[in-house]
C-alpha cells in the first residue's frame, strides 16, 4: 500500500465501471428524505433529531454498584477518562515525533544534498537500520515521507513487499504514486508520447512529469527491503540506474539487521550502483522506556499503573515484539478499563475539584469504600497501635460516614506526595549506580514495595563496601547531581530544600572521604575497607597426626577502622532513605493505582477455544430457548455433534453418531422427525466440528472419523 491518498491514487476509478450488475437501492433505504408535503418532512426530521438527543443523551458508561450508580457519576467517570488519556496521549504523540527527530533531520540532509555527478551512473542510496522490530517501521517512514513532502521539490513513493509481486507492480505504483502527488483537480495524466499511448508502468510517463513540473528528487522509500525479492531489487536497482541521468531518482532502504548482511544478498552488479551512507533509526526498546517514562513514571500522570500490570505489559511485549503504537494501545486500554469498571475512580480528580465526587457519593459509594482492602489495612493499623484515640477512629470509620469522608480526603490529598516520593526515590536509586538497569525494571520493584530486599538496591550497598575513596565520593556527588537537578525525562524538578537533612549528612561524609583520600596520598598509603581486605586468614597446624585449622583476623590500620565506619554509616543512611511503604498499603489507592491484569489477559491474550467448549457445553447460556417443550442441548445441531463427539473415543463410528443424533432428534420432537432434513443437519454440525478443527477423516477405517483434541487440552 502506498501512503498516497486513496482519492488520488485512485483518481478517476468507479466501481460501478466494473460491477456486473447493477443493484437498485431505493431512496428510503439511503436515509434520503422523499419529496414529500411539509408536514410530513417535519414529522420525520422531528423523529431523526429526538432518536439523535437520546443518543446523545444516553450514557456512555455502564452503571455500577449493582446499578445504584447516579447517571451524574456515570458521565463524571467518562468525564475523567477522556481527560485523563487526553492528556497521555497528547504527551506520548509529541514524544514520538521528537525520537525520530535526528533521523529525520539526517535522512532529509541527505536526501537534499544529493547531486548528479558527470559519468556517474551509481544511483544515491540511503540505508535505515531500523532494528528487529519490524512493525516499528510503519510510523518511521509515514513519518519520513511527510518530512521529504514538505523539504524537497519532488515525489515520494513508498513501496512495502505485499504490494511488490515482481517489476511491472513495483513500476505501476511507483508511476502512478509519483505523478499523483502534483496533479491538480483538472489536471489529468496524459500517456501519450508522439502519438502513442504509453503503458501504465512504461517509466517514460514518470520522465515526462519530471520534465513537466520541474522536479527535483524523486524519492522510492523501501520500507522492508529484506523482505524483496533479490531479484526485484537488482532489477530496480539497474533500471533506476540507467534513468538517472533523466530522473533524479533516490533510494532508501528499510533494514532490520545490518547492512552488511543486506549488502551481501545483492549481486556485485547492483552494489556497484549504489552510492550512500547509513543511519541508525531509535530502536523500539528505547523508545518504550521513553514512552513509559512520559506517560507512566511521571508525577503528573492522571493514573498510576501498578506493578502487575507493569510485568504483564512488559512480558508482552517482549514475547510478541509488538510495535509502540500497540503499547500505547495497551496503556490506553488499562485506562479504559480503569474507569469502566470501577465506581470509585470518580475520585480520581484535581484535588481542587474534589468536592464535586464527594457531593455525589450515595449510601453504595460507603459501602464499597468501607470493602476494600486498603480499607481494611487502615483499620488494622489503628487498631493495631493499641491507641484509645485511634481505636476510636477506627469504630467510627465503619459507623460515621462522616469520619470515612475525612480519612478519604486525607488519604487522596496525601496521594501526590506519595507518588513523587516514590519516582524520587527511583530517581537516586538509577543515579547511585554506574551500571544502573532499566526504568521500567526499577518502577516496578519501587511500586512492588520491595526496593529494601532488591538486587539494585542489594547491588548499589555492595558497591560501597567495596568502593576506594574516590569511588565514593564520586556516588555522593551523582547523588547530590541528582536530587539538585531532578530529572528532566520524568518531569522530577529538583529538591533539594525539601532533602536538605539527608544531603548534609551525605555531604559530611563525602568532606570525610576527601579529607582521608588527601591524608593516604600524603602519606603514600591506599585506603580500602575491611569489606575489601581478606581480614581472615587460616593457619593449619599438625597435632598427633590431625590437621587443625585456625583463624586469624588481620590487622586493619585506624585509617582503614576509621574508613569501614564511614561506609557503614553511609550504607545506614541509604538504607533508611529507601525505606518506603508499599504504595499498595497505602488507603484509597484503588482509585488511583490500576493493578488489575484480568481484563488485559482477557483482551490480550484470549482463550478462543475454552470460549467455544463452554458454548458447546452449554448452549442454553448462550443461544434463546425456541420454545418451552424443547430441551436447552438440542437447540443447536452442533452442540448435540459436540456431545456425542465427547462422548466417543480415539476413533467414531459415523453410523453410530448417526443413530444417536436422529434418535434425540426424535425424542425432542413429538411429532415425526423427517430423516432428509435430520440428515441434512447432522451434516451441518459435522461440518462444524470439523471447521472447529476437532475432528477428520480417519486413513485407518473409511467409515470412521479420528478425533485431533480433547476437551481442556
């Protein structure tokens, strides 16, 4: 498919030219209003526009609650999903076309630079090295070809593999693409050429239009080159090549693996018509983790996604290789389902607009506060303190609607704090280390609640115990770099002010380190820690023809004692730094953290065949009764096949199955059951079960159909 406008790529083409019979709809069945008396015209358009105001009117939402839920709530939840993926989405499109900014920029740089050398047959060739992922590759080039639009005098032609099936395709597109970007609307293309009519894919039509319009480049942009044909290619390669001097065409390639490995499937011939450079697109890796760090580990996302989710995604991705419009795909069916499906997310809102939802709240909103989890965990924590005044508290949440009002309010105003607390944490944590791991590794173990018992956290303490001096003072001043500037990708501004009490400690020990660090090189010494030295060592002895092992500590020096204190009161402040509450502890954060996975396994990764066993089994749940007398199994001649088909073994008896369906139609039906039409349907289902790739024809016994699944496997 060429990314050409279909009215312009198809200018000229109707379909009624080529059907082979014409099909009459009348007037009303087009919604085309009759000509009619007025009073009649009005009655209809009166009717169109009611049926409109209730569409309109209508709610979007389902209600919740067991249906208890107020319309208001209803549209306030719709409210907030649009604006809350409006805004993500926003951020992520802008995003996505910064990434690719560079490559754009160089491509274009290229593409405007080429020019046509005396004697020079070899054709201007740009290769992209886009990655593995070839579905990345569509918003690469939809994006380079209107760039090249707007930045060149010429025509761009984009070809894919499925619409490449040999040399003259390729050059009907090419043609027809590039002569219909500069067509005006009573322009037409004319093939003929000293009054002869030129054939659609003769390239002489497309020297004729560069001659015509004056064009400068004629850009053929390859998107998935590996997938040609060699052949195709050489022959592409060639042709465009002696054309040059007439048109100034320019190629480039798509490539998913290097372009060494490209090089080497083309003849010598070819390669020797080529003339270019390289350039490394963004790989699809990347540019998720920038995604990721813009719309999902960032303080001012409208919905924080939880660490389940998180994984589910990730492995998804990995497993699948999907593109990054399928992950945003994702990420905006998290949100959908977010406030689909759950009532309380209508207090998910600015904490100035947080009167409004509360206004709202029924006697059902009570209750399915006073069931969650969070819920409970902070009634166990005020019970738990064995405090009168809490204990107090905690009677009152479930008696008092009013004090659950004010723990609600407390608990979402506070859920801000909670989040860049977190991110924060994260920030410092990716900061401390020289090696440090991904992003999306570090959200999930900081929402997961376990960055005490991590192995980054584990690999970062690790590090000091065995870091000289230098090394140490260097980790205190990414440290300090980090919680001065914040960081820009997650929108974390700098905070110094608010972290002054753990920066002075940290700075003390860093003026510590250097002060040390300044005495060992005066004294020519080296400083390491006991972490650091063997301090142990085993002295075998012989007694009465035994060997006994014995240990001694060495000796450390009071620099060296001095030093392993430093380190572990670093290592004791760091430790309490990154003590952080589980976020999914913390009261009401199912209105603002999403960590469901059901209804993204459900979507993502559906089970089509446990969905049909369960229909066949039993169609009564799915299909209407057709009448009261008839039994619920017999409703579907397919679903009575099924039974029997579970019923039998390795190997069925046609003649057997037979019988047996024809005698339960006859027990369902009172009167006499006609064998033709009952034959006719046993057919049918047979031919169901087969399309359900359940059964086939047995190569042991002609007669005898042989079963390919069983149930639940």
């Amino acid at each position: 498919m060429s990314d050409i406008e279909d009215t312009n790529s198809h200018a000229g083409f109707d379909s009624i030219d080529h059907q082979p019979a014409y099909i009459y709809v009348p007037s009303s069945a087009l919604g085309d209003s009759p000509e009619h008396p007025a009073k009649r015209r009005r009655s209809g358009d009166s009717k169109v526009i009611n049926t409109q105001l209730k569409k309109a009117s209508s709610p979007v939402f389902e209600p919740l609650l067991g249906g208890l839920e107020s319309s208001e709530c209803m549209n306030l939840r719709h409210e907030l999903f649009q604006q809350a993926w409006g805004k993500t989405d926003a951020q992520i499109q802008s995003l996505l076309k910064e990434i690719n900014e560079d490559t754009l920029a160089e491509v274009a740089l290229f593409v405007n630079g080429t020019a046509k050398a005396q004697n020079d047959n070899r054709v201007p060739a740009c290769f992209i090295v886009t990655g593995p992922n070839i579905s990345s590759q569509d918003t690469l080039f939809q994006q380079l070809s209107g760039r090249l639009k707007e930045g060149i005098d010429g025509s761009v032609v984009t070809l894919r593999s499925g619409d490449a099936t040999n040399l003259k395709a390729v050059l009907k597109q090419v043609i027809r693409d590039a002569t219909n970007q500069k067509f005006e609307e009573n322009e037409l293309s004319d093939h003929i050429q000293d009054s002869r009519k030129l054939l659609n894919y003769d390239i002489e039509i497309l020297h004729n239009f560069v001659k015509k319009h004056g064009c400068h480049k004629v850009v053929v942009a390859i998107q998935d080159s590996e997938a040609f044909e060699t052949s195709l290619i050489m022959d592409l390669i060639s042709l465009f090549s002696s054309w040059l001097d007439r048109i100034p065409f320019v190629i480039l390639f798509g490539v998913a693996t290097s372009v060494e490995l490209f090089q080497e499937r083309l003849p010598k011939v070819a390669s020797r018509y080529l003339q270019g450079i390289q350039v490394y697109a963004e790989q699809t890796s990347t540019v998720i983790e920038k995604v990721f760090e813009k719309a999902v580990a960032n303080p001012s996302a409208s919905l924080c996604l939880g660490p389940a989710i998180i994984s589910t995604l990730i492995e998804r991705q990995q497993d699948h290789v999907q593109s990054v419009q399928s992950f945003v795909a994702t990420l905006k069916y998290a949100y959908m389902c977010h406030y689909y499906g759950n009532a309380l997310s209508v207090f998910n809102t600015p904490l100035e607009l947080l009167s409004t939802p509360i206004k709202m709240m029924l006697p059902c909103h009570y209750e399915a506060v006073r069931t969650l989890p969070s819920f409970r965990k902070l009634a166990e924590r005020f019970v738990a303190t064995k405090q009168l005044d809490l204990a107090r508290d905690a009677r009152a949440l479930f008696q008092d609607d009013k004090t659950l009002i004010r723990e609600m309010e407390h608990a979402l105003k506070a859920r801000h704090i909670d989040v860049v607390r977190l991110l924060r944490a994260l920030h410092v944590l990716r900061s401390s280390s020289t090696t440090p791991g991904g992003v999306i590794d570090g959200y999930v173990t900081v929402f997961e609640g376990s960055l005490q018992k991590s192995d980054a956290l584990k690999g970062v303490l690790n590090a000091i115990k065995r870091s000289t001096p230098t090394d140490l003072i260097a980790l205190i001043q990414r440290i300090d770099t980090a919680i001065q500037e914040g960081n820009a990708d997650m929108e974390l501004d700098g905070w110094a002010k608010e972290e002054h009490a753990f920066l002075t400690q940290i700075q003390d020990i860093r003026r510590t380190a250097i002060v040390m660090l300044e005495e060992a090189e005066d004294n020519g010494k080296h400083i390491r820690s006991s972490y650091d030295i063997h301090n142990k060592s085993a002295r075998a002895t012989v007694v009465a023809q035994r060997v006994q092992l014995s240990y001694e500590e060495s000796t450390l020096t009071d620099e060296e004692k001095t030093y392993t204190k430093v380190i572990d009161r670093l290592i004791g402040i760091l430790e309490e730094y990154f003590d952080l509450e589980d976020p999914q502890d913390r009261f009401m954060n199912e209105v603002w953290l999403c960590n469901t996975t059901v209804s993204l396994i459900d979507v993502f990764a559906p089970r089509p065949r446990a969905s049909i066993e369960e229909a066949l089994s039993t169609p009564d749940q799915y299909l209407p009764h057709l009448g009261t007398t008839q039994l619920p199994a017999v409703q579907h001649v397919t679903a009575i096949m099924y039974q029997r088909y579970l019923e039998a073994g390795g190997l069925i008896n046609m003649a057997d199955m037979w019988s047996s369906f024809l005698e339960q139609l006859t027990e369902a039906d009172s009167e006499e059951c006609d064998e033709r039409e009952a034959l006719m349907l046993f057919y049918r289902g047979l031919a169901d079960l087969k399309l359900l790739g359940m059964v086939k024809q047995s190569k042991k016994k002609a007669d005898h159909l042989a079963k390919i699944s069983w149930q639940g496997l």
